[in-house]
C-alpha cells in the first residue's frame, strides 16, 4: 500500500496560523496592552507627536544579536519612545503584577538623568493616563 500525503489547503493553513497567532497572543498580555497604547497614539496623539518602538526584543541568534549591539540596540529600552515640543519621554508596558527587569531599570533610570521623563506603568487604563498626564494625547478616556 502506498502512503498517501494530504496537503493542507491555503484556507486550512491561514486558519491554523491565525489559531496559533491568537493563542501567542492570549499568552502574552504586554503585547495586547502595547497594541491597545499604538491603537490610541494613532487615533489621539497630538499631531506635533513623534513616537516609536523600537524594536529590541524578540529572539536572536548570537550574530545577530552582536550585530544590533554594535549598531546602537540598547539592552532594556522602553517600549515606546516618544517626543514632543523638546521633551523626550520613555514608556516601559507592564501587564498587571509585571516587573521590570534589571535592564529595564538602568534604563529608565538613564533616560531621567539625561532629562527625559521615563515612567513604567501596569495595564492600559495606567499607560494611558500617563500619556494624557504628559499632554501627548487629546481628550480623555472615559
């Protein structure tokens, strides 16, 4: 008897991926709370607000890794890096009970003695109030 190989269809695999991406991110709280922080940026920042991510975390091999070192990646970087009228400011997204990690606090820690305005903050509604406490939104959330 032969073996028989059954493909799965485009649909099945988008359908499996999207599974999985979901579970990834029910298992990773941050990043919910972090896309929620973009989704008001985008929709409520002043328009004289630059704001990013950079992109530090994430699983690298050892080349790579060194390669983002020697090119400026700087262990415990905020989450989001915001700038506004000359003021900088550092936003580390915790999940409710999240710690930060060593890095993180030399970070911050860094970022405030060099003048900027860091904070690190414990879900939505409290990374939200902070962005508003900063006036780099407008309105307020109810």
């Amino acid at each position: 008897m032969k073996d028989v190989h059954v493909r799965a269809s485009p649909r099945n695999r988008i359908s499996d991926e999207f599974r999985a991406g979901a579970r990834h991110r029910r298992q990773r709280p941050e990043a919910a709370i972090h896309a929620a922080v973009c989704d008001h940026l985008h929709l409520r920042a002043k328009p004289d607000v630059l704001w990013l991510h950079p992109a530090n975390g994430g699983t690298r091999d050892i080349r790579e890794a060194a390669r983002f070192k020697r090119m400026g990646v700087l262990a415990g970087a905020s989450d989001l890096l915001l700038w506004h009228r000359g003021n900088s400011f550092a936003l580390e997204l915790k999940r409710p009970g999240g710690r930060l990690s060593d890095a993180q606090l030399n970070f911050l820690a860094r970022f405030n003695d060099a003048g900027g305005h860091g904070a690190s903050t414990e879900g939505l509604d409290r990374a939200l109030a902070i962005l508003e406490a900063w006036g780099l939104l407008v309105g307020r959330c109810q």
